[in-house]
C-alpha cells in the first residue's frame, strides 16, 4: 500500500514496485536529458563555466531524491561525459590522465553536493520528520539553498585545481555559479519530480497525500495570464538593453505579481511550469541581447520568485489545513452542530457576557427518545439520518447569535442570547411542531422528541445549567411517561 507520496522512501524493506525500480532504461534517459540540459546551459552561459542557470542541477536533486543513490549511476556517466566535451569545447587539450582525474574530481563534487541535500529531504521524509506540503517545501528550498552553495564551491575548487579558473576570479564565479546552481534547483527539480512520476500510482498518491489539486481548469485563461506575464518580460528586458542600465534589471522583481496571479488561480502543477517558462524566457532573453551585466540581478530574482510562488502554493492549504482543524474540533463530524467541548466553552463566554450586559439567556434541552431503539430496529444509517434530519431544522430556524451543540448521542442543546423564558419556551413549542412533520426515509415509526427550557440565573455557572436543564428534561419525560401509563 501507498503510504504517502516518497513511500518508496519510507520503507527500503518493502519489494519496490515496478515504477520505483531504476531500470537501465530509464538510466539511459535520464543520462541523455541531463547531457542535453547541460548543454543547452552553456549555450546561454554569459561568463566561462557560467550560465544564468544550470537545468541539470534540478535533475540530479530529483533524480537522487527519488531513486536515492541508485540515481547517482546515470548522473556520474553524464558527468564523465561532460567533462570531456568541456575540454574539447573550450580546446585545453589536456592530457588523458589529468583529464580522468580532473572529470572524477568535478563528478564527484556534483554528486556528493546534490546528493547530500537530495538523501537528507529523502531521509526526512521516510522517517516523517516532514510529512506535509508546507514542511516539504520549506525543507526542500533549504536544502537546495545548502546543496548548490556546495556545489558551485566544490566546482570551483575543481576548476582552480585544473587551472582553468584563476583564484583572482575565485568570488565573482563562485558567486554566479552558486546562483545559477540555485536557480536550476528551485526551478526545475519540482517539474522534474512530477515527469519521472507521471503516470504511476506513485503520482496520484503524491497528489492526494499532499493535497495538490489538479482541478482542470479553462486553458485559455491560463494561457492568457502566461501571455501577459512573458510580455511584461519582454517589455522589461529590451528597455534593459536599450538604456544599456543594469539598474532597469531591477524591475524584475515586481513580475512576482503575475506569478502569484498564476499561483493563486492556477493549480499546482501549472504555477510550477509557469515559473519553468518564465526562467527559460529570462535566460533565453539574458542570452540574446547580450544583458551580462544585469545576469546576476536575473539570477536573483528568478530565486526569489521560485521561493514566493512556492510559499503561495503552501499558505493556502496551510490555512485549509488550519480551518479544517478547527472544523474539526469545534464541530460534531456528522450533524455539523458545535461538538460538546465547544459548545461548553461557548456558553461560558456568553453566560459572562450577560452578566456584564445584564440580558437574558436561555438554555432549550431537545431529546431524540427511544433512539437505542431506532438504531437496533433500523440500523445505524437510519438513526443517523435522524440526527441530521433534526439538527438540520433545528438550526433553519436560528437567530446568528444562538449556538447549537450536540451535548450526547441523541440530545441536541440551545443556546439563546437575550431570550427571555418565555420566549424561548414559545420558539420551542414552534419547533416541536415543525419536528412533527418532519419524515424519516425508512423509518416507520413517529420520532417521539422531548424539550426542557430554562432561563440561567445571575452568576449561574455552565455546568450547573446544563444540569438543572437537563434534569428538568428528565423529570418531564418521567412525568409524561407516567401520565401515558396512567391512560391506559
């Protein structure tokens, strides 16, 4: 069973099921897309050895989160392979040996660097120490923040070592290499964990665990906001290469806004390849008009947008989350009225709230009777179609300021604000008719319902009007029971 969307993660004891295996197949894949993402980083690379961003970094942390250190095997021969085609990129014409040595060291920084951070998040979720979307992210960006400084430092450590970086440019590159690594990470490696998922139960667990919608929505709308969010790009980017100031860069920040638009109207997996578009459409931008000096001014606010989208994603589940929570702790899970614990706590604040207003306060005991009965006679489906049935017009007849709770299995009480006696034995009296044409799908039987109304005293505690109400229900339902045998 799917326990959770990294269940795979959990439990490396349970026999992996066809989709969790690493087959040589998908190894194959995964080897040639991360050449082909490296590749195309260095078409857009504004600085030796510096792209604005790094694809490939989004892939090793998915790779190496999902398959764990199985998927270092087809990211260490795509590195190999790199490290190669750089030499005769760049035409070094290193010699072989110091080739093999210099690929093994920059291969090894990159995996250990995004194989630290991808095996700690996996490690965290396996041993629930983060379970929920919030968490996740929020671990997610920090680790990736931590894998990428460790990666573009060991890299450069590398790159000095092979002497092809100066130890004068040591800052500067080290810098952009980081930012470039980070914004590869943050971008990409969501959309990445969502293409090597697709289509297996994995994914559709991933989803429902975290609670991710995936609720279609109008494409064209969402195309529109794309269209409007690349073309504010554009406008932002050639008026950087016509006033020819880095400072106009700076204006990129504020695309955050139709980003969050994206975010909040869109479902997830849309907000997230909205953001890998608009990073493609910067860099592609950055490249073509040749914006050097504003790259790193880009670079910076594709990260902090990535970060923005991502908490956008998580603060409206996490106040669902939060109201769901309290939904549940206020109220009774099947008819909807204020559960026990609320109820008693509610009547505590509005029982002081009238001594210090000096207004009345009413207290109505409604009793379902005989309702054992009902449930043993009907089964359990009928008895609870009873209690919904008669919350339901209890409450249709509510003022705002009245509060209803469900005080046991088959009593219901009301609270009622500035409501003299006998008003509120009036409203009673109207209910008690309104329940007696009230029917009961399956129930053959008339619902036999007793009330008991009160009016609580000055400095009177909750606990104690519940009890005179309640023992004033009994008397009467005693009462009656004895006048009905005395009929007969």
């Amino acid at each position: 069973m799917i326990d959770s969307p990294f269940s795979k993660l959990r439990d490396v004891q349970e026999p992996e099921s066809a989709e969790q295996q690493l087959g040589w197949f998908r190894g194959l894949v995964i080897c040639v897309v991360w050449v082909c993402l490296w590749r195309i980083s260095f078409v857009l690379e504004y600085a030796p050895f510096t792209s604005i961003w790094y694809p490939p970094a989004g892939l090793s942390f998915a790779v190496i989160l999902l398959y764990g250190w199985r998927g270092t095997l087809p990211i260490i021969v795509a590195s190999y392979i790199t490290a190669f085609w750089i030499d005769g990129m760049y035409a070094l014409d290193t010699e072989l040996l110091a080739l093999f040595v210099n690929s093994t060291s920059s291969t090894l920084a990159h995996v250990f660097s995004y194989g630290v951070g991808a095996l700690f998040l996996r490690q965290f979720i396996r041993m629930h120490v983060i379970r929920t979307l919030p968490a996740i992210i929020l671990g997610f960006l920090a680790l990736g923040f931590i894998t990428s400084l460790l990666a573009s430092f060991f890299g450069v450590q590398v790159q000095i070592s092979a002497g092809t970086l100066s130890i004068f440019n040591l800052y500067n590159d080290w810098l952009l290499r980081w930012i470039g690594d980070m914004v590869g990470v943050f971008v990409l490696t969501p959309l990445f964990l969502a293409l090597l998922v697709w289509k297996t139960p994995m994914y559709s667990a991933w989803l429902r665990r975290l609670r991710i919608s995936t609720q279609p929505a109008p494409v064209y709308r969402y195309a529109m906001k794309l269209t409007i969010n690349l073309t504010l790009l554009l406008c932002l980017i050639v008026l950087s290469w016509w006033f020819e100031n880095p400072d106009v860069a700076f204006g990129v920040f504020f695309l955050v806004i139709p980003q969050m638009w994206i975010a909040y109207t869109e479902n997830a997996l849309r907000a997230v390849l909205s953001l890998t578009i608009f990073c493609i459409a910067i860099a592609l931008g950055v490249a073509l008009f040749s914006l050097d000096e504003s790259a790193i001014i880009f670079q910076f606010a594709i990260s902090v947008i990535a970060v923005t989208v991502y908490f956008g994603l998580a603060v409206p589940l996490m106040l669902s989350q939060s109201q769901n929570l309290q939904y549940q702790t206020q109220n009774d899970h099947l008819t909807g009225v204020a559960n026990r614990s609320y109820f008693l706590d509610s009547a505590e604040e509005e029982f002081e709230r009238s001594y210090r207003n000096q207004f009345p306060v009413s207290l109505l005991a409604f009793d379902i009777c005989h309702f054992r009965a009902i449930n043993n006679n009907y089964g359990h489906v009928v008895g609870d179609d009873v209690l919904v049935n008669v919350s339901k017009y209890l409450r249709s007849e509510l003022r705002q300021s009245d509060i209803i709770g469900r005080l046991s299995s088959n009593s219901f009480m009301l609270l009622m604000p500035a409501l003299t006696h006998d008003s509120a034995q009036r409203f009673a009296e109207h209910m008690m008719l309104k329940l007696s044409y009230m029917s009961i799908d399956r129930l053959k039987e008339p619902l036999e319902i007793k009330y008991a109304v009160i009016e609580i005293t000055q400095n009177e505690t909750v606990d104690s009007a519940v009890s005179r109400v309640s023992e004033l229900l009994q008397q009467k339902k005693i009462r009656e029971r004895g006048y009905s045998a005395n009929t007969r």
